[in-house]
C-alpha cells in the first residue's frame, strides 16, 4: 500500500512537471519560442499585432558588455506585447548603424577612417539601406503570416531611428489602403530619454549620453531579472566615469548606475511604447 501511495504521487509530480513544461512552451510570446501552428493560432486568435525591435551590438566601456540593447529589447518587448494583450513578438535585431568601418576601397580597412562605435572592437555596423531593408523584409513576413499591425521600434539612436521612421511611412503608404498597418514606435527611445533627463537633472545626476548612468542602470536591472545574482552582462570594477575622447568609449558616468533606476527607466519604455501603440493602431492611420 505504501508502495502503491509513494507511485501514485511520484506520477502526480510527473504530471504537474509535464503540464508546466508544455505550458512553458507554449504561453510565451516570443514567436522564437513558438512553433509555426501556435503562431498561426494565436493570430486566429487575436494576436493581430507584431512587435519587431530592433537593437545594436557595440561598445559600451570596459565594464559592459557589448550587447547592451540586445538585452533591454529582448527583455522589454515581450512585456510591451503582454500589456497591449493582442501582440507576439518577432526575434530581436542585434544589429543597427552605428559607425563608418574605415573600408576605404576592397580589401583595405584604414583605422583612421573608423568612426562612432566602429572604432572599438567588437561592434557591428550595418548600413542605413541594409538596416532598413532587414525591417522592411521582416515587416512583410509578419503581415504575410497574417498580422494586421505592424510596429517597429528601436533601443539605438540615431540613423536607425530615422530609418525605421522612413520604412514604416513608405510601408503604411503600401498597406494601409489594405486594412494592414506599419507603424513607427519612437517615444519608448525619445521620450524615454526626455523623462531620464529630468529625473537626472532633477536628482543631481549625470545626465546619460552614452553608456552612462542611464544606460547602466538599464543593463543592471535586466541582467539581475533575467541572470539573477550572477551577474553576467556587467563588470563592477571596470565600470568608470569618463568623457567622449579619453579611450573608454563612454560620455557618462556608469558608477552612479542602480538597478532601481534601471527598473524606472524600463518601465517608463514600456508604458511609453504600449500607450503609442494604442493610439496609433485605434486611429488606424
């Protein structure tokens, strides 16, 4: 009998094991972690909107890891698209415009030619046109699946901001006539930096310009949701408090960096990017 009890709740254990391990396979929201026909069900079922985010590998100072946006954008926007409620995920761009590679003619790089983050090893650049055009191509594959919204973002400034701006107004051009809709997502990167900018001012903090307090901040907080107490992302003794030109490649101070500011500011992207994204997709414009 014994026996008998001790078999009966090792299956009970067994089941409970298999049913969260299928249920983690399927609740994400993360179409990399879906299967072709979750994909085509959760669209039948509502999930008429794709957030595509794009992000950038490069260098953020001796104490942070390169992957920096990757981070946040992969961390972020499955949480954007859980709050919007009708929203799946398409993998993250790793890679944005973020500096001249110093090719000066086939087969030559001069180093002095290097511009941006390009001049520090282990960053990725694309060209504006190949940026836009991964987007654009991504774009067409959700809207071929059969979403209905299309919404690109990005967590990099500059040309790559721009770009996607020109590839969702020459997509909307296409599809809206069509019922299906590509919209650009700037406030979670423009306006977040706005709200940053006052609290730091507010606060007597260093405003963030690049790889800062800000920035920091960010990849503390993530690295601590997603690696828990086994920080994988940051290195504390090499983080500094350096300016644009002195060799760190960082204009910021990164040991002012906390994980509570890390959370303000993430939450502040997310609240800011599902609100844009309400009110564009109900003015279907």
């Amino acid at each position: 009998m014994v026996w008998i009890m001790k078999s009966l709740a090792i299956s009970i254990v067994l089941v409970v094991l298999l049913s969260s391990a299928l249920t983690a396979q399927t609740s994400s929201l993360l179409i990399e972690d879906m299967t072709w026909t979750e994909v085509r069900d959760a669209i039948a079922a509502g999930k008429t909107t794709a957030i595509y985010y794009a992000a950038s590998t490069e260098q953020n100072g001796p104490g942070m890891a390169l992957g920096r946006h990757v981070f946040i954008a992969h961390y972020l926007a499955p949480k954007i698209a859980a709050q919007l409620g009708n929203a799946l995920v398409y993998p993250t761009m790793p890679f944005a415009p973020t500096g001249d590679w110093g090719l000066t003619r086939p087969g030559v790089i001069d180093p002095a030619k290097k511009t941006d983050q390009m001049r520090y090893a282990g960053s990725v650049s694309l060209s504006e046109e190949t940026f836009g055009a991964v987007a654009h191509d991504v774009a067409v594959s959700a809207i071929s699946a059969g979403f209905k919204n299309v919404v690109l973002m990005c967590d990099h400034g500059g040309e790559a901001q721009s770009r996607l701006a020109k590839v969702a107004e020459e997509m909307n051009k296409e599809w809206a006539p069509k019922g299906i809709h590509v919209y650009y997502i700037p406030d979670l990167y423009y306006k977040e930096k706005d709200v940053m900018k006052e609290y730091m001012q507010k606060h007597g903090l260093p405003v963030d310009l690049h790889a800062g307090t800000d920035d920091t901040s960010e990849v503390l907080y993530v690295d601590k949701m997603v690696n828990g107490e086994s920080s994988k992302w940051i290195r504390p003794g090499k983080l500094v408090n350096a300016r644009e030109g002195d060799g760190t490649g960082v204009n910021g101070d990164q040991t002012k960096g906390t994980v509570d500011l890390g959370k303000m500011f993430t939450d502040v992207k997310v609240s800011l990017a599902v609100q844009q994204i309400k009110q564009l997709i109900a003015a279907g414009k």
